[in-house]
C-alpha cells in the first residue's frame, strides 16, 4: 500500500487510531537543509509505511502546521541540524533535547526559529504529546541547489527505517 502524498488537512488514519506525525521540514532548494521533506517523502512513497505513521512534507514550517501538530499522539520532527559530525550522520534528540537544540542562540536556519515559536504556541494551547523527538541529520552542503549531497541522500532510507521503529516503539509503550 502507498500513501498519498500527506495532505496537513486530512492526515490521521482514524481519531481512535493512536497516531505518530513525522514532521519533514526543510527547504528543498538549499540541498541538504531539505532532507527531513525528503525523508517525509520517502515514508510516503514507501509501502512498508504502517498506516497508523503519517508523514508530512512540513517544509519550512509555518503556524499552518499547528493544528496538525497538536492532533497527534506523537511526533517526530526530522530537520537538518549541525550535529559536529560526518554528513548523513542521523541523531534523535528527545523532547527535552529538542528544547535545548532548538533554543539555543547559534540556530541555522529560519525553520529552527519557527519551530521553536510553533512548539511555544502548541505547549500554550495545551499540546502534550505523548512523545516528542527530533530526528536530526547532519548536512554536507546547504546551498542553492535541488539534489542532496550522496552522503546525505545516503542517509535518507534509514533515516525513514528509523522513523518507522522509533514510531513503533512509542507505540507499544503507549
């Protein structure tokens, strides 16, 4: 089965169903800054993809996300990030690391800013998921240009075979 390209409107498989949001963001123009849209891409696409996983092209994220994001029982936010270590390298912040990666002042991108404000605005209005992580991958290149770097697009499949475990694992303790 393959699933259609996320639509932020109608995303989750059933209210009842317990639901895990991968949130891709990133900027597909800037080479590797867009592999966490490509990820979200490739979970799409991919049939091995369980329905209860859905996956969404954030891009560079914007408060139309809110909603999405506070429907979910989980999610997990994958982005490019400066991890100081080799290109394609992949690294999963928890929720406690996620607000300490994305506050700190050294921030990288626009999208970081947004996502921290989002976060801020969903934790207001009483968003707690169950789980909350950030997949981050560290980037080679982030340039104008459409392709990844081989490192980084290397990167990509198990960067999805990891969303789909750290989903099933939240699932089972839940």
């Amino acid at each position: 089965m393959h699933h259609k390209a996320a639509n932020w409107e109608d995303i989750f498989v059933s209210p009842s169903e317990y639901s895990v949001l991968v949130l891709g963001l990133g900027n597909t123009l800037l080479t590797d800054d867009g592999v966490g849209v490509h990820v979200a891409r490739q979970l799409a696409s991919h049939a091995a993809t369980p329905p209860w996983l859905q996956p969404l092209d954030g891009g560079t994220l914007g408060f139309r996300l809110l909603d999405v994001l506070c429907g979910a029982d989980a999610v997990l936010i994958i982005d490019a990030a400066q991890l100081g270590a080799g290109a394609g390298t992949i690294r999963i912040f928890d929720r406690d690391e996620l607000v300490q990666y994305v506050s700190r002042s050294d921030r990288s991108s626009a999208h970081e800013a947004g996502l921290t404000d989002l976060l801020t605005l969903a934790r207001l209005g009483g968003f707690a998921p169950t789980y909350l992580a950030l997949m981050g991958i560290q980037p080679q290149t982030i340039d104008w240009g459409e392709s990844l770097s081989p490192a980084v697009e290397n990167s990509v499949f198990a960067a999805s075979q990891l969303a789909i475990s750290t989903g099933r694992g939240w699932r089972n303790a839940a």
